[in-house]
C-alpha cells in the first residue's frame, strides 16, 4: 500500500524559505555552470561566506536589506559576478551561514 505525504505532515520537514527562494533563484540565473561554481567556491572556503555574513550585517544595521540593489551590487562588484550570480550568492549565503542577516 502507498501512502502520500501531506504538504504538512509534520513528520516531513518542510524546506525553509530561503531555500526555496534559493533554488528559484539558481534556476533563473542564466547558465548554471557560473552559478554551481560560484556556489561551490563559498562551499569550499566558508570563510568567504562568513565574510560576506559581516558585510551584510554591515549594510542592515545602516537599515539596508541584503536583497537590496544597493546589497547586491556591492557583492557583485566584490566578487567580480553578475548581479544575477550575486543575488544567487547572497541568497545561499543568508540562508545557510547567517538566517539572522534580513
């Protein structure tokens, strides 16, 4: 016999919005190769991903949000991308190594 999970079956974790949002974005941000290694870079040195973190902990306390133009362009410069790869990156950075950065 097969049973169906219900979207809210407590006994199946839901994802969380911002991975959500961060797959949304990875599927909309043109080639997938330059985002997969982008991604995979901060994977490899989370450092750069704690980096960022204080940078844009930086930008919220001058009350500007991460996904901000003025957030997204300062990581696209900062790292040299698109700000396409940007917002992918800040998104995956927020959601998996500082959820308390808005």
């Amino acid at each position: 016999m097969i049973h169906l999970r219900r979207w809210g079956d407590p006994s199946r974790p839901l994802l969380s919005l911002t991975a959500v949002l961060a797959s949304c974005a990875l599927l909309a941000a043109g080639p997938a190769g330059a985002a997969s290694a982008l991604l995979e870079s901060v994977k490899q040195n989370p450092q750069v991903a704690q980096n960022l973190c204080g940078q844009l902990r930086a930008l919220n306390a001058q009350g500007v949000r991460s996904s901000s133009p003025q957030a997204v362009a300062m990581v696209a410069q900062s790292r040299n991308v698109s700000t396409q790869d940007a917002e992918v990156l800040t998104t995956y950075v927020v959601g998996l190594y500082c959820p308390d950065v808005r």
